[in-house]
C-alpha cells in the first residue's frame, strides 16, 4: 500500500539533487512562510531574550526584512556545512 501524504505532487530526489532540495527547504524556511520566515529569521539574527516580542515587532521586522537567503548563508546564520571535528586516530 503506498500512502501520499504530500498530495498529487510526487517528488523525486536522489543525491545529485541535494543542493536544489536544500535551497528549496531553505526557501520554504525562510521567504515564502511570510510571517514564519520573520520570526525564524528573528531568532537567528537578533541576539537578545526579547526577539520574539510583539511590542518590538516594527523595529525588528526592519532588520530582518534587509537580509536575503544569500546573506543568512554568506554571515553564516545558516551553515550548510556543519563544523565537526575529526581527531586523529
């Protein structure tokens, strides 16, 4: 029995297609979520308790609506490279 629980589209992905799978998750993240993607966007730029606060929405909202996915990427907001480190055997 095959179940579909994204709907009609079906999606193929293989790891060839990783980088246009993470760019489009990252996209759905972080532009097209409209409000969503202020607020996750919110919690990795701000670096303060009351990022999330609705009487700070305006001035928040200004700093955050300037950056692009490309400049979370590039300031290293969003790492697509994990920093793990590998000691010798």
């Amino acid at each position: 029995m095959k179940c579909d629980l994204i709907g009609t589209e079906i999606i193929h992905s293989s790891f060839f297609s990783c980088p246009q799978d993470i760019r489009k998750l990252l996209e759905l993240l972080f532009v097209k979520s409209g409000s969503f993607s202020n607020k996750l966007k919110r919690l990795l730029i701000i670096n303060s308790p009351d990022c999330l606060s609705p009487e700070k929405d305006a001035e928040y909202n200004a700093i955050v609506e300037k950056y692009t996915l490309k400049d979370l990427i590039d300031k290293q907001y969003i790492r697509l490279n994990p920093k793990i480190s590998r000691g010798t055997h």
